[in-house]
C-alpha cells in the first residue's frame, strides 16, 4: 500500500506539473517531430540487416522513446532541487512523512511521465507513423516499464551526487547523448563501430533497445532484456540509498 | 479581536489515521509531560560549538521566546527539536516521543515554520494549504472547513485562489506560518516569523500566536525583537553562545537583572567623562546605569559634564526591560534595538 504522504507530496508534484506542463510536452513532442525525418534512415538499416517488411518506425520510435525519455532523468531530480530553491524542503521533513515517503512521493510523478511518454510515443507510433508491432505489446510493456524504473532510479543517483541542478542538468545531457549512442538509438547498432558495439552491453539503453526490438520483431519475450534492466535500476537504487542524504543542503541552480 | 470568530478551537482532529495518532484535548493528556522537552543538548559544526548543554523544557500552552544574538544557536536548537538535525548529544522528546529515535512519530505533534519563508510559488495559496493538510492526513471535508478557518484567522481568506508568487511580503509570511497549522499541532517551532514584515503583520502574528496559545499549543519563539517576547506574554529563554543563560518570565528577568539607566544624546561625539565611574560611551551617546544612588550619579553625572552641556540634544530615562536584561547577560545589544525602541517608545 501507498503510504499516505507519499501520495500528497505526488499530489503536490502533479499539481505543480499540471501549472507548468511545458517540460514534459517538449521530451514527448520532440520526438514526434524528429520520428518521420529519421524513420528513412532507419528503413534502410533494416533493409541492410536484410530485415524487411519495415516502415523504419520500428527502430526510429524506440530509438526516440530512449533518447528523450533519458531526458526524465533531469525531471527527477529537479523536483528536489526545486524544494531547495522553494525552501520547501525542510519543511517537508518536518512533515510526519518519512525518508522513504518523502522519496517515494517525489519519484511517482516522473515515473508517471516515463510511462506516459511511452504510451504516447508508441501508441501514435502505431496510429500515425506506421509502426507495426509484429510480437506481444505485453513484452514491449514489460520493457518501457523496466525502462522507467531504471530512469527514476538513475535520477535518484544523480541527485545523490549533485550538489547543484547544474550539475545535474550537464551529466543529464551528456549521459542521453552517450547512454544513446552507446545503446544503439542513435545509429542501429549493427552499424556501430566495432569498440562501441563491445561497449553497448554495459550502457541500460542497450538491453531497452534490444528488448523492444524482439518485441516488435517478435523474435522473443525479452526476459532477459528487462531483467538486466531491473538489475540496473537496482544498483542506482542501491547507489542512491548509500549515498543520498536528506539533509543534505542542495544548491538549486548554480 | 479577529479570530474571535474563527478562533482556531483544539477539538479532536480526524485524520486517516489511527485513533492513537489522533490529538485530543489537553485534559486527556498525561500529566506534566511538556511538549518539548531537551536534555544536555550538544551541536557542534566541524570546530564551532552551536550548542552547549541545552536544557529547554516547554508545557502546553506556554510560549517561550527564545533571544539570541545572531548565531546563538537559536536555529541549530529548533532544527534539533525538530529532528531535521541530530545533536552530538543529549536528547529531544516531542510529547513524551523520543525524536531522536521516534522522529516520524514525534512530528506528528509539531508544526516547524522555518526562518526562511517556504512556499510553493506557482500553486495558489489554498493548494499550499491543502498540500500540508493532507500531508498530517485530514480527510477532504475536515481539511477543507479548516482549511477557511485558518484561511481567515491568517487575513488569506481573498487571496486563496491567487498564486503565492503574488502575495506581498506580509501575506507569504502569515501562508508560511499558517501552512503548519491545519494539523493544529501541540507543540510549534517559529523561527523569526516576523522577519521583513510590516508592524501590522507583525501585530496580526503575535495576536495570532497567543491565541494559539490559548488554546493550548505549546509555541517556541525564536526571535531577535525582544519587544515580541514581552508583547506575547511570553516566557523568555536567552540563548548566549550555546547556552541558555537565563530562563524565566519577563518580569522575573527583568527583576534579577534589568537596570535602569540615563542616556544623553550629543550633537556631534559624546564627551569623555573619566570622573564618573559606569559611564558608558558610545559615538554621541552615554549611558549611565542608575540602579543604585541614582540621585547622586545623574547628578554627578551633569556636573562632570561641563560645557558640552551646550552640545546635549537629548535626555532619556530607561527603565529596566527586557533589552537591559539582555545586555546584561549577553554583553551586547540586542540586534534590533533600534526597531525595539521605535515600535515601544518605552523611554
């Protein structure tokens, strides 16, 4: 069961999202209008892969889904850093809601969002861009699922290691570029360089990739896929509980 | 009286939680248990020792004033109490809750307004209300007929709907403040709550502070404005360099160690008067404590004054209050003397 402070600090956050919706419009946006320039593209690396059948749709919106749902990563973390700039913060530990209420209600708003992107991404995909989901949408589920745990779980370490949103936004930035690239979202993977692609099992967008590639393919049920994933989502959890002190003073902007 | 009818009653609250979480009258409570109680309390950051030995005990209903030079440890002590800091040593108990062992448990009595103003700027104020109404767990109906009792006692009943980055100075200090009281606590943390607000604010709060205490919540003042204490019928405990250093009611403060004295006002620097003892210089003014043979050393105090008499602009008198006390035990004025004699005119 939910604890009961944790849904009103969700219920906070919610309500401040709803206010200022424009941080979550643009990662979900984006992507859509990025989709129909790069579907192309992706078309032909299937059809190098000798994969037919493709509209292209089927590596460029999961590719979009990993690439900007990495961008949540900030998303989470600025709904700490905001209590420190708001000089909420204190004030919410002072609150009877516990540590672990307090974390709990802060990660379910971005958790949230991970999978609304994904539903929005995928669901117009199917409606609007030509993606064809050949395997089980519950194994494509399983793994945007996995996926979005390992995303607040992440945003959970970076706010463990920042001392300011800043410094949060940069490793933000750069880690959806490289965790990306690495991963195969950015260029099919098979079309990787050959120190890249024995790097790409150690980065989380991998084994999402991979794993919603059999789902759509329908070559399999990744297990595996979100097992790894969890296994990810686990050690940022576990990094994050060492390291994270709440009373911490956190700078909110520079 | 503007809280007369919206006077903020201590009935027993509903909540979704379980009947023992619930706060009940005081005549249900155990006997001379305070609402907050420290013992042997030690805060240190890295070298510089914030707190030495702090032993505070507050009853319902009693409003403390704890004084306090800047870094006295005034907010270190109600960090601790409130269990967002641990103490090196010692031990804080909320209610009869060990904090320090029991910290959830505990904040579910006290209500902590912090020195910084802490809102949510782009909600309305009735979402930063409501917020920490549900956070205490009130159910929606309790919360939200509280919710408008609170909203007036506060003078926020017009600008409920109105985002808080909005209001002025004044409106976000009383929301601050009024945020912690849906949960109607027994035991309340303020710390300067008057800080940067006008006199009438100012007023407003302290009116609305006693009635609080009225109606038996326990209330920790933190403050630097001496006259507040004396306004709030407070019992004041000044804290000096770690230690609390004198702990009683105004008037018994005032009689231990509260001294009268003259003070002569120059045009241009005060002279230096080497033959009478006890005078104290300072720029234009001197100061002369007259506790004991007053007669005689206002007297000899003119006397030793010679022609600078023609460069006096201006005599007082002072009685013996709280800022004398304080000067007394702390060896220095308190920081807001200047506002202190401007709002009282006590000369």
């Amino acid at each position: 069961m939910i604890p009961r402070c944790s849904i009103a600090i969700a219920r906070q956050d919610w309500r401040i999202l709803r206010r200022d919706p424009f941080p979550v419009i643009v990662p979900v946006a984006l992507p859509l209008l990025l989709i129909p320039f790069v579907k192309p593209a992706f078309q032909l690396g299937f059809g190098a892969e000798h994969i037919r059948h493709t509209a292209g749709a089927e590596q460029a919106v999961p590719a979009m889904d990993v690439t900007f749902a990495f961008f949540l990563v900030g998303n989470s973390s600025i709904g700490f850093f905001r209590e420190h700039a708001w000089r909420t913060w204190d004030r919410l530990r002072a609150s009877p809601a516990s540590n672990y209420e307090i974390v709990l209600g802060k990660i379910a708003v971005p958790l949230l969002q991970a999978m609304g992107q994904f539903a929005l991404l995928f669901g117009l995909g199917v409606l609007c861009l030509g993606l064809t989901v050949h395997g089980s949408w519950g194994s494509l589920v399983a793994v945007g699922a996995a996926y979005s745990l390992y995303l607040v779980a992440m945003g959970l370490a970076v706010i463990a290691i920042c001392k300011t949103y800043m410094q949060a936004n940069a490793i933000t930035n750069v880690g959806a570029l490289l965790i990306a690239g690495l991963g195969g979202a950015l260029v099919p993977h098979a079309f990787l360089p050959a120190w890249a692609r024995v790097l790409s099992p150690a980065v989380p967008s991998y084994w999402t990739m991979s794993g919603y590639r059999e789902a759509i393919l329908g070559y399999g049920h990744p297990l595996v896929n979100v097992a790894v994933l969890l296994t990810f989502a686990t050690a940022c959890l576990v990094f994050a509980a060492l390291r994270f002190r709440l009373d911490d003073t956190k700078i909110a902007w520079a | 009286m503007f809280l007369s009818e919206t006077r903020l009653k201590r009935d027993p609250v509903e909540t979704t939680s379980a009947p023992r979480r619930r706060m009940r009258p005081y005549t249900a409570r155990a006997p001379c248990r305070p609402a907050l109680a420290m013992a042997g309390v030690h805060k240190s950051y890295r070298d510089v020792s914030a707190l030495c030995g702090v032993d505070l005990e507050i009853e319902p209903g009693e409003i403390v004033a704890l004084i306090g030079a800047n870094a006295a440890g005034k907010t270190t002590l109600i960090s601790i109490a409130a269990a967002l800091c641990r103490p090196d040593a010692g031990g804080v108990w909320v209610d009869g809750v060990n904090m320090l062992t029991h910290p959830k448990q505990g904040r579910r009595s006290l209500g902590v307004a912090t020195q910084e103003t802490g809102v949510y700027p782009r909600l309305s104020v009735r979402d930063n209300l409501r917020f920490f109404g549900e956070l205490v767990g009130l159910r929606r109906k309790v919360l939200d007929e509280r919710l408008e009792s609170v909203a007036e006692a506060f003078a926020l009943s017009a600008v409920l709907d109105r985002e808080t980055r909005m209001l002025s100075v004044g409106e976000v200090r009383r929301l601050h403040t009024a945020m912690i009281i849906l949960g109607r606590p027994l035991l309340l943390l303020l710390d300067e709550p008057t800080t940067g607000v006008d006199v009438r604010t100012r007023a407003r709060m302290l009116e609305l502070v006693r009635d609080l205490a009225m109606d038996g919540s326990a209330v920790c003042y933190s403050t630097h404005y001496l006259v507040e204490a004396e306004q709030l019928g407070a019992s004041v405990a000044v804290l000096h360099h770690g230690r609390i250093v004198a702990r009683d009611t105004v008037q018994t403060l005032i009689g231990s160690y509260g001294q009268s004295a003259i003070e002569l006002r120059f045009d241009g620097p005060a002279p230096q008067l080497v033959d009478v003892p006890g005078v104290q210089r300072s720029e234009a003014i001197l100061r002369l404590a007259t506790d004991r043979d007053s007669a005689n050393s206002v007297a000899s105090l003119f006397a030793a004054l010679g022609d600078s008499i023609t460069q006096l602009r201006d005599v007082k008198l002072i009685q013996p209050n709280l800022e004398s006390v304080f000067l007394a035990l702390t060896g220095q004025a308190s920081s807001c003397k200047d506002e202190r004699l401007e709002v009282t005119g006590d000369t």
